[in-house]
C-alpha cells in the first residue's frame, strides 16, 4: 500500500475480482487532489429567484465543481476512471459501463458551434468607473458620477475560424457588458468607426464574400481574395471600411492599443426626458498602435496567440489596460443630421474636430477569465441590450443587428436560456416570466408567471418612470413602406477621401501597400481594374500607387474630384505621445555581460511601467535574474524595443558558469546570429535600439549604423529614460519609408 493510500483510506486497493484475469495494480494519484478553488466574485450571477423574489436556495458557486472525489455527473464517487469495464482484461468492452458511456457521450458534444463572424476572441473582466459627466445627457444609472460597474470585454476577430491567427489584417470586435444595477447594457463595438454597408440585409453577402472560396476554404482569416473585392468593389458603399481595413488599424499592435467605436448613432434620454444622438468611443490609455505588415506575418507563424497572450501577460504583470469611454453629443434634430452628415449612416463618421469625444468614465481590465469556454465562449452580446437612458435611433444596419444577436445564440447556446449562463447573468434582479426551454437552470417557484395574476400576489410589478423602467423614446415614424434608403446614403466617397487625407505619410505609404499586397492576391484583373476604378474618385495618388504596384492602367475617376474635403487629424495614429505603460523591452544578455548591470536595468525598465524580458542564450539564471526568453525562442516581433547588454569583453563580474561551455555565444561564434537575426529584424521595422554596453560587434553585423534616428547607446539607467522618449511616439518614423 503506497504511503498516499495509508493517509486516504478511500484509496484503498479492492479486493481482486472473481474470475479469471489479474486485476490491474492500482495508480496513484499524481498530485494529491484537493478542493477546486472557488469561482471569482465576479463569476458568481445572483442567486435564481423565483418570480415572486424568493431565493430558490441554490448558491451561484452551486454551478462549479466542488468536493475532493472525482464523482460521475450524478455525484457517485469513481474509484477508476482510466479503464473502461470489459469481459476480462483481453475481452470486448461491456455496454453497461455507465460511467464509460456518461464520459465519453459528454466528450462526443464538448464543441459548440463557432461564432459565424467574431469566431475567435479573447476575454477580460475588469471595472468601469463613471465621472458623471454624462449625467447631464444620459440617465443611466452606470454613469452617474463615481459608479462602479464589473464589467467583461470580449476582443475578436472576424472572419477568422476560432483557431485562426490574432495578427491577420481584420477588423476586431471589441464588445463590453456592463453588469449595471439597472439590467446589462452590452457596447458591441469595432476598433473602426464605419461599416461595410448601410442595410443590415446585406451582411450575409458581405459575410459570404468574406469567408474563404466555398469551393477550397481558402484563403484563412483574409480579405485577400477574389469575393472579397469582388463585392467591395461592385458594392461601393463598402469602400470607407475598406480604406480603414487597409489601414494600419486593421492590423492593430495590441488589443490594448485599439480604439473601439459604436459606429451606430444611439439617442440618449436624460432624467428630464431631453434627448440627444450620441456616437460612443473608446480611447485606449495606451495609445493606438499598430504592428507593421511584416511583422503580422511573422508573429503568426512565431505565435499565432500574440494579441491574447499580449494581454494576458499585460494583466499579470500588473500592467492593466484603461479605456477612457467618450460621447460625441449632438442635438437631436428632427433630420437626424450634424453638419451635413447623416447619423443614421453608418459608414460615416462626425470628425472629432467638428465634435469633440467628452470623457465620461474609465475602464480597466484587471483579470482574465478562468475558464476559457465558460467565459469567453458562452459570453452572449446583443446591441439590444440596454438600460434606461439608452435608446437606438433608425440606423438600417442597427435595427437588424437588434433581431440577429438573439436569433443566432438559439444555435449557438443550444436554446433560448443563455442569459442564465454565469458570465451573461444580470448582477440585478432578473423577473422575466420566462419559463422551461432547453437548458432551464432556475428552479422557479410560483404558479402564476403571467401577467395579470392574482395567484401570485399580482407579482411582478410593472415599473415605472419613477421605479427605473426602461424608456422607448416616442419618436415620430411615418412614410411609405418602401424598400430604400434615404438620398444622403448615396454619397460613398467623400468621406474615404477624408480618411485618406488625414492619414500622414507613413500611414498613406502602408495604406497603399495594403491595397497592393491585396489586390495582388485576386485572380480576376476585372475585380482589380473595378477596385482601381473607385480608388480613382477616392484619391488620384493613391489609386497611382496602387495601380503602378499592380502594373495596370490609372483609371479616370468617374466623379468630380473633392478638393473641399477637409482633414480630420483625429484618425491619424501617428504625432501623438503615448504613456509607456506596458511596452516590452528585451533585455538581450549573454556569457559577458554583468548580472548586476541586467538586474539595474531590468528594474528601471519596470520602474517605467514597461515590461522586461531577458533574453539569454540558454534558459536559467544569470546570477539572480531569472531568463524570460533564450535566442531559441524570443522573436523580434514580441519586443517594442532591444536594450543590448553584450560586450566583447566579460564584464568584471560575469558570471563564468552562464553559458560557459559556449562561451558568449550557444552558437560558438563571437556574435550569435540569432542576436543578429532579432536585431537587424527589430531596426528594420523601425523599433528603438539601445546599447547598454558596447554593442558594437552586434550592431555591425546586423547592419545597424551607431548613428541611425532610434539607436542609443550609453549608461544603463540613461538608456532606459532614452527609450522611454523613443516608445512614447510608438515607432522611430524617422527610419521609413522601410521594406516593412
Ligand atoms: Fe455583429 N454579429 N453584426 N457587428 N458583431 C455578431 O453575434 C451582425 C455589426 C460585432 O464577442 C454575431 O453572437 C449583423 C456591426 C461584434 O461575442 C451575429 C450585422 C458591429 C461581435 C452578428 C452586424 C458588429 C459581433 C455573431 C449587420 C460593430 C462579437 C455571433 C446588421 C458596431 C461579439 C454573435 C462577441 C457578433 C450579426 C454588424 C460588432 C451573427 C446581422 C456594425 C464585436 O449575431
């Protein structure tokens, strides 16, 4: 008997059966098991009531494993589940084996069917907190000055399948629930502020377009293809979401540095009853910023998980993302305009300058989930969820997007009880008198869930204005039923110039590169030429560049040229100066450099909420510092800047055992190539270098001059404060136009 069976008389070994055969020894546990650790707080739904309010007796963690005894789904202890039942131990497997049959028909249905659009996402919990600002709009309790909301982000991308990759050029969703104490308020939001089309009834064309060749499945996670610009390019509304999907915010550094945009106009209610149309923003603390087309490609193929682990590494080093929310407030007029633009448009924008973003609150990110499918995948967003205060306007592609979020969980979530799964639960009272369906969690009590009742004590109320009852603003609808959109939806154009011209050079060079790289995908130079056509009345330049990259004729634009179009330097990502917080330093050590210098500089680059990761020939240590990445498998795409801390020279009090077979090098050679590779990689796509020592042999054979803009050499601690200066403006701009 092993000493783990003495302690736990439950391990016992059985008695051999009877029979022919010798019974199998008993294993051991590997670890020995103890309680499941609790849901989080933040898990937990209130408990189920009945319609009359009673607790039904069941607690929210009632939902989570408990106990130390692996048990079947009906709570009977197993004393093996590594061997199925059989007629000896060389016979057939016997249809009887409950347990067996139980375990492996759950299994048979673990998956569920995917998202169609937005498949693969990454979740985040964290709070919201109002500064109240809002209140004087909008009297929704969640933005009452100082309230404090849990709330859950799910990032996405999508069109790809759930195990694409994260750095594909796409859109990305970026929806938040609020668990307010009015109900949940769900912001199903993109990290682009206009859509593909105007008419809701056209998104499973777009979608259909999207998708990879039904014939082939190809491409993945890619709007390089012939459907795609098919339709973009004979559907001409799509184009203002094309130009921002061929921009660098499509290809996003981080989840934490994407702005988000409710794209739709939405009519906020105040306690007055005064409306206002509101168009709602997120602007990340951390900067916008954007990864350049080179290195998408090579971080998914070194780490197709970079967005998702990007943020979860963020949230454990402490380094917690923070969106300020912002309302751009207009009157609302009874044409539903601002300055000559429709909001009920949604492939158009109000410029900020015209209408400046008023922070309203702030929300940070502060934990992951912990459990992937019980969170991320089973969390349910519908624009449709709103709390007092918050009302949809007329917007086509709004209004369909109302009946669709609910329509589609039926597959999704397998029946029509999602909203009592834990991460969709109101954290308020729930009393809807809705009953049975597939899946029924609650154990309601009460015989009467219908309204008017006598049986249940009249229960539930009604509520009213005064009781917080949700408000259908009584807007004035008349008009012939037709199937149209109004005249100020014709106008496709304009407002993709405007973007055009707003961009700065850099950002107009990769926008033109990302239409050449796409476009050089199609097949059909019929779709080419037809892009090239609506790029000519978008910007002469661009369609030049775009044509000369393809090789084919500069189309005549088909509309007058819009010489009246002013910029917006609003969606520029580049000029501003941006907190660190959160950026990723690599620290690159090997056999000479001194530990006492890498422990300095590693806490000065934490001391300046940036993220170190040494980087060393092999794993271990170099004399205390624990080794985050070896040169096997750090990739200059992880880094936001290089601090090298090699020298020629062994520094005084190198450590001889580090490494000391090979020297400085795992490799053999004076200067590991790897180095090279990371650095010459890293200074072509524009990223600040440092030297903390001298560098020289390494910045020499990765063809980096000393001198180039962004490369600094120098004392330790000057260093990181120089690096700190480079980051806050994202990228050494100084150094494109690059091959990147
Ligand atoms: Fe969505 N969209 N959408 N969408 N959408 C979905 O809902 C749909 C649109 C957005 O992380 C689906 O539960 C229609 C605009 C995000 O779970 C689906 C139309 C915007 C997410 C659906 C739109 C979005 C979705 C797929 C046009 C930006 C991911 C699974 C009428 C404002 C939410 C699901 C998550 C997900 C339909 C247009 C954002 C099928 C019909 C505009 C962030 O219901």
């Amino acid at each position: 008997m092993s000493p783990d069976q003495e302690n736990n008389p439950a391990k016992a070994p059985l008695a051999p059966p009877p029979g022919p055969g010798v019974a199998s020894p008993p294993v051991d546990e590997p670890t020995s098991p103890v309680a499941p650790p609790p849901p989080k707080p933040s898990q937990q739904g209130p408990a189920a009531v009945t319609p009359t309010g009673a607790p039904t007796g069941a607690p929210p963690e009632a939902m989570a494993q408990q106990g130390e005894y692996l048990t079947t789904s009906q709570g009977a202890r197993l004393r093996d589940t590594d061997h199925s039942l059989r007629a000896g131990p060389r016979g057939p497997v016997l249809l009887q084996d409950h347990h067996l049959r139980e375990k492996i028909t759950h299994f048979d249905h673990e998956r569920i069917p995917e998202r169609v659009v937005h498949a693969r996402g990454t979740g985040a919990h964290g709070v919201f907190v109002a500064n109240g600002k809002a209140s004087k709009i909008c009297r929704a309790a969640f933005l009452g000055k100082g309230v404090e909301t849990p709330v859950f982000v799910r990032f996405s991308t999508v069109v790809g399948f759930r195990g694409s990759s994260d750095t594909v050029r796409d859109t990305r969703g970026f929806a938040t629930k609020f668990y307010t104490s009015e109900g949940n308020y769900d912001l199903v939001a993109n990290n682009i502020p206009v859509f593909f089309i105007q008419d809701g009834i056209k998104f499973p064309d777009i979608v259909h377009a999207a998708k990879p060749h039904p014939d082939t499945e190809i491409p993945q996670a890619q709007s390089a293809h012939d459907t795609f610009w098919d339709f973009v390019s004979l559907h001409t509304e799509a184009q203002a979401h094309v130009a921002w999907q061929m921009s660098d915010r499509a290809i996003p550094l981080s989840f934490r540095m994407m702005e988000g945009f409710g794209i739709h106009t939405f009519r906020m209610i105040n306690d007055a009853g005064e409306t206002s149309l509101v168009k709602i923003h997120w602007k990340p603390h951390q900067g916008v910023h954007s990864q350049v087309w080179e290195e998408t490609q090579m971080t998914a193929g070194a780490d197709p998980d970079y967005h998702r682990r990007d943020l979860y590494d963020a949230l454990d080093a402490g380094a917690y993302p923070s969106w300020d929310l912002g309302l751009q407030v207009m009157p609302d007029s009874p044409d539903e305009t601002f300055e000559g633009i429709d909001l009920l448009d949604p492939t158009k924008i109000v410029p900020e300058e015209l209408c400046p973003v008023q922070v309203v609150g702030t929300m940070v990110l502060t934990h992951r989930p912990t459990n992937f499918f019980a969170e991320t995948e089973q969390v349910m967003f519908n624009p449709g969820h709103l709390v007092p205060g918050i009302d949809v306007t007329n917007d086509p592609l709004l209004q369909v997007r109302l009946f669709s979020y609910i329509d589609t969980q039926l597959t999704r979530l397998g029946g029509p009880n999602f909203s009592q799964l834990p991460i969709n639960r109101a954290h308020c009272p729930v009393n809807d008198m809705f009953r049975d369906g597939f899946h029924q969690h609650a154990v309601h009590g009460g015989v009467a869930p219908y309204r008017p009742n006598s049986l249940d004590g009249g229960n539930p109320a009604e509520a009213d204005d005064d009781s917080g009852a949700f408000i259908d603003v009584p807007t004035r609808v008349e008009g012939a039923k037709v199937r149209e959109l109004s005249a100020s939806f014709d106008d496709h154009f304009s407002q993709v110039t405007l973007f055009v011209r707003s961009l700065s050079p850099v950002e107009r060079q990769h926008l033109a590169r990302g239409y050449t790289f796409e476009l050089g995908k199609c097949y059909e130079e019929s779709i080419r030429t037809r892009q090239l056509q609506c790029l000519a009345n978008i910007d002469a330049d661009l369609c030049a560049e775009v044509a000369r990259g393809l090789g084919l004729p500069v189309p005549e634009p088909t509309i007058p040229p819009r010489a009246d179009v002013e910029p917006s330097p609003a969606l520029s990502q580049v000029g501003e100066r941006w907190p660190v917080i959160g950026r990723k330093v690599a620290i690159v050590v090997d056999a000479t450099s001194s530990p006492a210098d890498v422990e300095g500089i590693r806490q000065a680059v934490i001391d300046a909420g940036m993220v170190p990761f040494v980087t060393a020939p092999s794993g271990g240590r170099l004399g205390e510092v624990v080794v985050d990445r070896t040169f096997l498998t750090a990739a200059s795409v992880e880094f936001d800047a290089a601090l090298l801390v090699t020298s020629p020279e062994p520094a005084p009090d190198a450590v001889p055992t580090f490494d000391a077979k090979a020297g400085q090098s795992t490799t053999g050679l004076p200067v590991d190539p790897r180095v090279v590779k990371l650095v010459a990689e890293m200074f072509r796509h524009c990223k600040a270098i440092g030297a903390a020592s001298d560098a020289a042999p390494v910045l020499a054979a990765a063809g980096v001059p000393e001198d180039a803009p962004g490369v600094v050499s120098g004392e330790p601690a000057a260093l990181v404060a120089e690096l700190v200066e480079l980051l806050a403006g994202h990228r050494v701009w100084e150094r494109f136009p690059a091959t990147a």
